[in-house]
C-alpha cells in the first residue's frame, strides 16, 4: 500500500472494525484493503478495496460498512470506495493475524 501518513495509519487500523460479510475476519487481516488516501483540504477518504470473488454478493454492504465506519471519525467528510480487481486477491493478502485466524477455523 505504499507509505502511509499518520492519518491514513489511523484510518487503515478503523477498518479493523469491519467485517467480512462471509468471513470470521476483518477486512484488513483478510486484505481486502489495497490503499487508503486522505486528502485533508477536502477531508475526504479515498480506499482501495477488493474482493475474494468479482461475484461476491455482499459488495455493496461491506463498501457501506467501509464507508460507515470512516465517517465516523472527525477528520473525515467523504468517503471513494474504488473496487480493484488488478492485483486479483489470494491468499498471500492475508496478514499474520488473518492467516492464524482462518487457521484456526479451519478454513486455510
């Protein structure tokens, strides 16, 4: 994702709080998340995201809850949700946390 300010840090670990809709992990240690910009003269949030499938049912309700869960914080008026599907998603997107959690479950 590049190098990050320390308002788009924040704003990378506030998405720690949404869920995957089909998965038992947060979209971030699932690496749904390709990048996060914060642009302050407009205090406007610009996130890359990505799906596990171009067909996933659930798009619309997790870019909702990405753009929900931003909003809530004070330096943020807007929020882009882009869909990206270059580089597709796999399994190497997952963070260590992620990994361990679907691990457990059984699902990796």
């Amino acid at each position: 994702m590049g190098e990050a300010t320390t308002i788009e840090a924040h704003l990378l670990s506030c998405l720690h709080d949404v869920e995957d809709a089909e998965m038992p992990l947060d979209v971030v240690d699932l690496g749904l998340i390709y990048g996060v910009r914060y642009d302050a003269a407009e205090r406007r949030v610009e996130v890359d995201m990505t799906f596990t499938a171009m067909g996933c049912p659930a798009m619309e309700f997790m870019i909702g809850d990405v753009r929900d869960r931003l909003l809530r914080e004070p330096e943020v008026d807007a929020v882009d949700v882009s869909i990206v599907w270059d580089p597709p998603w796999d399994r190497r997107r997952l963070t260590e946390r992620g990994t361990a959690a679907l691990a457990a479950w059984g699902i990796v």
